[in-house]
C-alpha cells in the first residue's frame, strides 16, 4: 500500500465500553511524503474523567457544538480504507474507534479497513528493553515535542508520523512538529504548510550528480600517481592499464 495514515484520538477516559472518542487526527501519507492533514472534533454526549481532562484539556463546553461520531463516520472510513493505519499503542485506538462503528451501527473494523502497523511493538524491536512511548522516541530520534503540554490527536499524530519516518528510513527532525496550535489560525495555516513543504524537500529522491569526463581523467592520473609513488593500487581495477 503506498497510502499511509498515521493516527491518534483523544477520548473521554481509558474504558471504551463506557467512554467515547473525542478527537480523531490523520496525517495521510503517499510514498513518505505528507500529502494532507485530517482532523475531527466531536461531541461526545459525556463529560471527560477528570484525569483525561486534564491530558488533553478537551471541555464539555468546547465540544458542545461538535459534530457527532455518526456524522464524520463517512469521511473517516474513505480516508481509511485500503491505507495502511500507522498507531501508536494500535489497540487503544482501534478498540474506541471500533466501539464507536458499532455504537453508529457500521459494519466496519479498522483492521478490515486497511493494514494497521503498531509503532510500539516495532520500537521495542528496534530498541529492546528501551521505553517505547511517545515521548521517549521522540527524544531518541531528534523530534522536538517540547511544544507538546497537552495532548492532542492532529498533534501527536504529526510527532508519530516523524518518529515512524526516522524508524523505518532514517528520516527524522523534519520540521513537521513544530510550534502548531499556538497563536492564530492564518499563523497555524503557514506553519502547517512550512512543515508540509519541509517534508516534502526532505523526503524528495536524492539527485545524482556523475563526474564529467575531465573529471574523470583527473581521477586516472591521480591514482596512476599513486601506483607509480607506492606501487600499489588504491582499488581494484583502478591501477595503471587496468579497466576501470
């Protein structure tokens, strides 16, 4: 699948048979490069714990006038399906996101939707006996969260799709988690697509360039200067009438 999305909720508490999802943020993906940015808040009929509340600051009041799971269930499942669904901690989030398909009365299974890659059991792979949180592969791979106070679906989402890049193709720091949610909304848009394009730049292939022929030449008669000095050649094949 060349389609990637990276995904986080925020919910109401831990208990998906009683506790709702209310935020759900997506970064899509197309051969590594970010191609777009999705995020739902939604009313969730119940007030937060008090411990959730204070994890991701999400209020009752602020959430009132948000659309409901059933109503964004459409969007969510086209952008989901046939993708591969990148999670940290995959069955927290599939659990609640399950549990709301069938609360809405879809037939739909996240893992039926698309290919789900869990990030924490690939970190413990990667780095074991080494803590696999967000937190903790953010720091070890050079990706800046210290703007990240609360937590936030769209946000840790952006800081997963960093980590995920640096684990799996050395990419990492690309500029993606940067000063978000702060300030205005015409400031959040440029700063969204500063680090889109920063991205983009990143991951673009890297350009070849080859050796003209006098650069060449130069190259012959260095390393013949060489064999002649010390009587050794440098590498095979690229000693004095040897093909190169």
């Amino acid at each position: 699948m060349s389609r990637q999305i990276v995904l986080d909720t925020e919910t109401t508490g831990l208990d998906a048979r009683d506790h709702r999802i209310i935020e759900i943020g997506c970064i899509e993906m197309r051969g590594r490069r970010v191609v777009g940015e999705h995020r739902w808040y939604l009313n969730p009929d119940r007030d937060s714990d008090p411990g959730a509340l204070e994890v991701h600051g999400l209020t009752t009041a602020f959430l009132a006038d948000k659309p409901r799971f059933p109503q964004i269930v459409d969007a969510l499942v086209a952008l989901l399906d046939d993708a591969e669904i990148i999670i940290h901690n995959a069955p927290f989030d599939i659990g609640f996101l399950d549990a709301e398909f069938l609360r809405a009365g879809r037939t739909e299974r996240v893992a039926q939707l698309g290919r789900v890659t869990d990030t924490v059991p690939m970190a413990k792979k990667l780095h074991p006996g080494q803590r696999a949180s967000l937190d903790a592969l953010c720091k070890r791979y050079g990706v800046d969260n210290s703007h990240r106070e609360l937590h936030g679906a769209l946000l840790d989402a952006r800081l997963l799709a960093e980590v995920y890049l640096a684990m799996t193709g050395g990419q990492g720091a690309l500029g993606l988690a940067g000063d978000f949610d702060a300030g205005d909304d015409a400031g959040k848009v440029q700063r969204n697509n500063r680090a889109a394009l920063a991205i983009a730049a990143i991951s673009a292939p890297l350009k070849v360039i080859l050796p003209t022929a006098a650069e060449l030449a130069d190259h012959q008669q260095r390393i013949a200067a060489i064999f002649k000095k010390s009587g050794k050649s440098l590498w095979p094949g690229e000693g004095p009438g040897e093909a190169s």
